[in-house]
C-alpha cells in the first residue's frame, strides 16, 4: 500500500466518523411536505383516511391506480361516486371525469387549485381568499354547524370567487377580521353533481387525528349518495424500483453514500494522473504483398520470357486440379479432358485448347508468343471460374 492511499484511507475514515457524529447528535425533524400520500405517515400524508375511508364509504370504495382516462377506457359503468384529493390529473383525465359525472356519476374534487376544464365547466374562478395563518372551516347547513375543523398549520387559504348563480356554496372560511369566503361548491353537471372543496388538508393525518374533526370529514362526504365510489390514487407501481432506493431514501445512508463516491472519484482522479504515462503511437505494419506482386510482375514483363511464364501458370492450374477437383494431372489425355469437363462443366472445345496450351508450355523447346500467354491466362481463368 503506496503512501498516497493510505492519505486518502484516512481522509475517507475521519469524515465518515465526523458524518456519523452528526447523524447521531441529529435532532428528529418533522417532514411538514404537503404530499397527500395515501401510504404516508406524516403529518400532510392521507395514511389515516386512507385506512379509515372504507368504514366512512361502508366498504363500498375502490383505491384506483390508474388515471381516469385509463380507468374509463377499459370499463363502461354505470352511475357511481368519483374521488379526487390533491392529485395531479391529465387534460383528458378530467374530460373523461366530466363525461361520468354528465351521465350520472357525482364527484367529489378537493383541490387547492382546480384546473381550468373544472372551473370553466361549472362556473367559478378559484383565488387566494385569505392570508391568515389560521383558517375555521364550516358547513353553510344547519345540521352542521356545530362541526368545524381549524386548520392551524399551513393553510392554502384557497376559495371560490366570482361564482355563477347555479353554484351552490356548502362550506366557507370563517375569519375573524374578514368576511366569510367559500370553500366547498356544489353545482349539477348533466344528470350528475359535481362537488368541489378548495382546502383538502383537513383530510391529512395531522388534522384527522385531532379529536372531533373526523365529523367535519363526515359531514362532507355525506353529500354523496351510498353507491360505488372510486378514489384516484397515485399508483403505487410508480415507486421506484431501483436497487439502491432503500440507501437514498435515508438520509444518514444517502449522505454516506454520496461522501463514499466523491471520496472514490477523487482517488481515481488523483491516482490516475500520477501513473498516467504517455502511450507511443505505433505505426501499423505497412501491407507490401501488392508492391512484391507488381515488381515480380514488372520483371517478367522487362525479361519477356514468356514461356517461362507459360510454364508457371500451367504448373499453377494444375496443381488447382488436382486439389480442388481431384483429378489427376500426370496424363494429359482423352480422359482427362473428359473429367475436367464433367467436373467444371466447361465445353471441350474450351477443354481442348486449353490443354494444348498446357503442353505448348511444358515442351521446352516450344515457341511462344505474348498472344499466346494471354490466350492460354483466359482459357485457364474460366475453366476454374
């Protein structure tokens, strides 16, 4: 183990103990994120209305994974209750929702920001209404109005203005110091009903867990008629599947993490740059079969034997036949232009002249041409083609 390592070795150790100092003497946060996530514990998740919403619908609700759009595609259904809480619903998601609610369905929408193919639906703007740090929540109807919730932490201070004369106002935001603004809508819609609830936080853990606020929760829903009702969740197949999702999602391991891998970076970097030497460049070995080719060609062609030539290119055609067509060359008769005929399927003719050639170039006392080279490199050349 070389010095420099050891350097980095102990660097990495000493701020992993410091990290690991910190997270021990860390004081316990609360996450006060506003998430609206039916599987989450914090105080602005809907864990508990999530595990309680079946005993409010009597057993007559269905979590939904998919988006309406999706939903509504695979299925035709009949009059029912639709349910959205603080989630984010594509432009043909909320068409789909407004063509349910038109033949029959009623919908409950609690969202601190409607979208503009609600608002625009049924007549309303929705705005800021209050700036206050805390917010009462109350019922317009009589037989409810006893039951209110306060919201005391983080209030959205959503409402509805401008509403059209068909609107119906079932809730307000109550203020000391202003006059009271609506929250919670109702408005028919084709053959059904459409309810919308600008504050969707009274349904988070942190409220629902305070005594008597569960009966503001109540009274709400109770709007609905007791039928089929399906609550549009985030899917839970979203959940990241990633094989290190259990260290980045806490925050102790995650820091470590990210140390460890910057502390390794560092260390490849540094090291790299040390040992690094610089690589000679080779020249590839230069390919001169081509250049041997054309000089041994250039020599014959300045020596003009051309028997010799003659000679060799027989000696090289039958040595072809002899491998690769089996024949045997040491008679040059009938019977071998008979078998290099039937196994080239070359005519005799062209069979003929060229075994004439052949021997024209083995008799040493031959006369030969450059013609006649060039005549007999034709006829050899096609009869192996």
């Amino acid at each position: 183990m070389n010095k420099t390592f050891k350097i980095y070795a102990v660097i990495f150790i000493v701020m992993m103990v410091i990290l690991a100092l910190l997270e021990v003497n860390k004081k316990e946060t609360t996450d006060w994120r506003k998430n609206f996530d039916p599987n989450e514990k914090s105080p602005f998740g809907l864990f508990v209305f999530s595990n309680e919403a079946n005993y409010l619908f009597k057993n007559n609700l269905k979590e939904i994974e998919q988006t309406p759009y999706e939903y509504y595609n695979k299925q035709k259904k009949g009059a029912h209750n639709i349910i959205v809480i603080e989630h984010d619903i594509d432009r043909e998601s909320w068409k789909k929702i407004l063509d349910q609610v038109s033949d029959g369905s009623d919908a409950m929408l609690m969202v601190s920001r409607m979208p503009k193919e609600i608002s625009d639906s049924i007549g309303y703007y929705d705005s800021d209404i209050s700036f206050e740090d805390e917010n009462v929540l109350k019922l317009t109807d009589k037989k409810y109005q006893n039951d209110f919730i306060k919201l005391d932490k983080f209030p959205s201070g959503r409402g509805f203005s401008y509403i059209k004369p068909q609107v119906e106002i079932l809730g307000k935001t109550v203020e000391k110091k202003n006059t009271d603004q609506a929250n919670f809508i109702k408005v028919k819609f084709g053959k059904g009903t459409i309810y919308a609830h600008s504050e969707p936080l009274f349904l988070t853990n942190y409220y629902l867990l305070k005594p008597g606020n569960v009966k503001y929760a109540q009274d709400v829903f109770s709007y609905l008629p007791e039928r089929e009702t399906v609550w549009f969740v985030e899917s839970k197949s979203k959940v990241s599947r990633f094989f290190m999702r259990f260290v980045l999602s806490n925050p102790a391991l995650k820091y470590a993490w990210w140390t460890f891998l910057g502390g390794l970076i560092l260390f490849i970097f540094f090291n790299a740059k040390r040992k690094q030497r610089i690589v000679p460049v080779i020249e590839p070995l230069r390919n001169t079969s081509v250049d041997f080719v054309k000089s041994i060609g250039n020599l014959y062609l300045q020596e003009g034997d051309f028997h010799d030539m003659m000679a060799k290119k027989a000696q090289y055609f039958l040595n072809k036949v002899r491998i690769d067509l089996l024949i045997d060359t040491q008679n040059l008769d009938e019977e071998f232009a008979k078998k290099l005929h039937l196994k080239t399927g070359k005519p005799m003719e062209v069979i003929h002249e060229a075994i004439g050639f052949i021997k024209k170039g083995q008799d040493p006392y031959a006369s030969v041409m450059k013609e006649d080279l060039a005549r007999m490199n034709k006829l050899l050349d096609e009869i192996l083609r």
